[in-house]
C-alpha cells in the first residue's frame, strides 16, 4: 500500500485532508456524549482516579461488568494525558482513527484485487463515507471497532498469503482488541480461524503441493498462535469478575446486566414479537425503567387482537403510573405470557419473518440517527428531514447495493467455474463476516443501524469491485498471492 500512496500522493493526498475535514465537521457539529457515552465516560473516570473500573453512586464507586474495558481503558488513556471528561479530545482521535481506517480498506481490496483503479476508488468512498464518519463524532465504541475490524480482515489476507507468523499474532491481536470493544468484534475469531485451516489444508502460500499431514500441523500451529493472542486478553477480564462478582463471565453480559440484578427477560420477549425499525428503539425499547412507555407509538403489528392490546395496555398502565420506573417481575411475568402466545400462535413470524426485518432495516435505513434528523422523518411536515433522509437513504443504498451486485457477481462465478476462477481473493471470508453478523443482528431486540457499520470496510471494498473492478469481474485473471498462487500451474515446482 505504502508503494502505490507514493506513486499517488497527490490523489491520496488531497482525500486523507477532505477525509480528516469531513470527520472534523462532524465533531464540530453534531459532537455528543449524552447516554451512553457519559456511562462509559463514568468507568473511564473511575478506573482513572480510582483505580476501579465501576460506577459512581452515592455510597462510592462500585465495581462492574456490564461493558467490556476495551473503550473505557481508550478513553482513560486519552484523559491521561487531556483531563478528565475531556470528550473533545476523545472524537478528535477518533477522527484521526477512521481516516486510518480509509487506508486499511484500500488495503484489504489491495491484498485480493489486482487493480489500483479499485483501489483507489475504495479509498474515496471510505474517506467521504458520511456513515462511518459521523459516528466519530460521538463517544461510542463504533470509530474503534470499525478500525479493527478491518485490521483483523487485512492482517488475516496478510497471514493467509504469506504464511507468516508475526501477520497470525498481528490478526489474533486485532481480533482481541475488537472484543474488548465489544462482545460481538468475537465474530471474526472463529470465522478467521477456521478460513486459516481450510486455506492451509488445500494448500496456499508456497505448501500447495507439501504433505497433507505437515499442511495441516502448520496450520494447526497457526491457529492455535492466532486464537492464543486473541483470547489472551479476557483472561484478566475473566479472573477479575471471578475475583469480584463470583460469576464466570468472560464478556459483557447480554443485557448489560450486573450480577444479581433483575432482567426483563419478557418486555425483551416480547419485544421480539414485533420490533422492526429502529423509530420503535428509543421510543419503546429505551425508555423501559428510565421513562413512561407510550403504547399509542407503538406499530399495529404489536397486538394481534384487541383484547390482546387491552392486555399489555394494563400492564404498560401500572409501570407508568408506578411512583418509580420500576418494571416489576409480576409486570414481566404478565408479559412474558403474551409474547409466548404471540409466537406459539406465528412462530414463522417471530423465528424468520421478523429478523430478516429487522437485518434489511439495519442495512438499508438512512442512518439519520447522529444527524438531528427526526426518527420519523417520514412523518415530518416541513419536509427538510424527509429530504435529508431520501438523499442518506439513496447514499446507502448505493452503497450496499453496489456491494450487494458485486457478491452476487462472485457467487455465480463460483458456481459456474468453481471458487478458484473468482478474480477476488478472500472473498469467501468477507462473505461469511458479512452473512454471520447479518445473522447475530437479527437475533437482537433493538434494530439499530450502527451495528451494521464494522462490516463498511467490506461493503466498500466490494462496492469499489463493482464500479471500479467490473472488468476483472467479468473475466480477467484471478489474481495472484504476493508470493505464490496454487492456482497457478505455471508457478509449479519442479
């Protein structure tokens, strides 16, 4: 990559300074650390001053596990050297982090497509990508886990290459740092893992043609180093919240709950049974325990009958006029019978219908959520947010689009002239990341947009496939690894 930023300085040049000017725009206007930002601001102080990675109460700071170190330890470095509660400072880094994170894409598309014009264009769609750069703008773990996902792809294509040891401890150290953000950066070990072993079983990088038996031991030393230092960082983790809280808990809990403290597991329920857009989050899904519930807010497709709408009408009615938010477990076991019903009654609905709903809502809405745009912008009478979210939507939609044609593009190559004619290399695990998360977000309650942006190093890679790779895609030579290429029967040995 190095080589073709200095054979092109110029262009990579003037787009890392619109790039850092786009992100810097977002943090001077729409910066925010309200929510959940501040809670994770919380731990970083403590752990800071006092040397406990908790929450503040009235009693003193007790210890919690109900979010993973990895970005309260990012912030407590930068406030280590700003101040305390500096979060300026903190979105101006990770302004500076998803500029890297624009480089680290165009190497990933560098390492498995053998044309500098798509790689050049994957770098100007990550640096003037509004989605991803919003985000840095906002103290969430999101800029961060963006930036490692994709190191951990690159250092994987790196690893699988060459064969080298240091890229495996490289990967495993991305992949580790990912889940420290956030429990779900732990997609990519398995998926990295075993797209190692098969890579290694059928040959690649110079052993195409060595004994099965030493392929497969070196690959199994390979993916032992690799799931080694990827995991190595929970062991603290784990041993401290075995110290603390007595519970065997190596990530953050589902719920983000301390142990001991009550979930409501049937408002999560049935929650499930309707949920689709992410208006429904912050308007039902939020406020539970913080705030009243509106239930006229609530879709039709919430209620299956109106007795039914009378039944969770009462409940909702005692929670909101309880003297605390207080959702009781009698409130949640009430609830919990309904939403049963619900599925037994569309179990096709609640299994399948409503989370591939969910998935397309989280691909395909207009992320307007860091914008000041209304969630309902569709309602809006003025007209300014509708226009705004139309102009995202169809921004988004080329996107993913583009993405989703170049996928498609490689599939049907693959069952017609087998995986080894796909002028892309790796393509089989950015397909298996971008399938296996699509399928984890469905199975969540809240549809939130955000979650879908670690997999944007991918869908801009292969967008730039697709409008700046369409002649390699309809049939130009498979490219090949920097160092040997089994699918080459001119490199044989002899």
């Amino acid at each position: 990559m190095f080589t073709l930023v200095r054979k092109s300085w110029r262009f990579f040049g003037l787009l890392t300074a619109a790039a850092l000017v786009l992100r810097l725009f977002f943090v001077w206007k729409f910066a925010t650390w309200d929510g959940d930002p501040l809670f994770y601001g919380d731990l970083a102080k403590n752990w800071l001053q006092h040397g406990i990675l908790g929450t503040s109460h009235a009693g003193g700071v007790q210890p919690s596990l109900i979010r993973l170190p990895g970005y309260p330890a990012f912030l407590a470095a930068i406030w280590a050297v700003t101040g305390v509660e500096h979060y300026r400072a903190v979105l101006i880094v990770q302004a500076f982090a998803d500029v890297i994170t624009c480089f680290v894409t165009a190497d990933l598309l560098r390492r498995a497509h053998g044309s500098e014009r798509a790689v050049k264009l994957a770098f100007l769609l990550a640096a003037l990508c509004p989605f991803t750069a919003n985000y840095a703008a906002c103290a969430l773990a999101e800029t961060l886990a963006i930036l490692l996902a994709a190191c951990a792809l690159d250092l994987a294509a790196a690893a699988v290459d060459t064969g080298s040891t240091f890229s495996w401890a490289a990967c495993g150290a991305a992949v580790g740092a990912g889940i420290l953000l956030r429990p779900d950066g732990g997609i990519l070990w398995p998926l990295i893992g075993l797209y190692g072993l098969a890579h290694w079983v059928w040959g690649g990088a110079g052993d195409a043609y060595a004994p099965l038996c030493d392929r497969f031991h070196r690959a199994l030393l390979h993916a032992a180093l690799f799931s080694a230092v990827a995991l190595a960082p929970l062991v603290p983790w784990t041993l401290r919240n075995w110290r603390d809280f007595h519970v065997w808990q190596p990530l953050a809990p589902r719920y983000a709950n301390d142990p001991g403290q009550f979930v409501p597991l049937g408002f999560q329920r049935w929650v499930k049974t309707w949920i689709i857009d992410y208006a429904s989050v912050p308007e039902i899904y939020w406020p539970l325990e913080e705030d009243r519930i509106d239930l006229a807010k609530a879709p039709q497709r919430a209620f299956d009958s109106p007795q039914e709408r009378q039944a969770v009408s009462q409940l909702f009615d005692r929670y909101n006029t309880a003297p605390r938010r207080d959702w009781t477990p009698e409130l949640d076991a009430g609830l919990n019978r309904i939403a049963s019903v619900r599925i037994g009654r569309h179990a096709w609905r609640y299994y399948l219908l409503l989370p591939l709903a969910r998935v397309a809502d989280m691909w395909l809405r207009p992320r307007t959520e860091m914008l000041g745009v209304d969630d309902r912008w569709w309602e809006r009478a003025d007209g300014r947010d509708t226009a705004i979210a139309l102009a995202l939507a169809g921004l988004n939609l080329f996107y993913v689009g583009a993405a989703a044609g170049a996928a498609v593009s490689l599939l049907w190559r693959a069952c017609r002239f087998g995986a080894t004619r796909v002028p892309l290399r790796h393509w089989e695990l950015w397909l298996a990341f971008l399938l296996a998360r699509s399928l984890f977000l469905g199975s969540l309650e809240n549809p939130e947009p955000r979650y879908t942006l670690e997999c944007y190093p991918v869908v801009i890679a292969l967008a730039a496939v697709a409008w700046g790779g369409a002649k390699a895609l309809a049939g130009a030579s498979v490219p090949q690894s920097r160092d040997y290429d089994a699918r080459t029967p001119a490199l044989r040995p002899a």
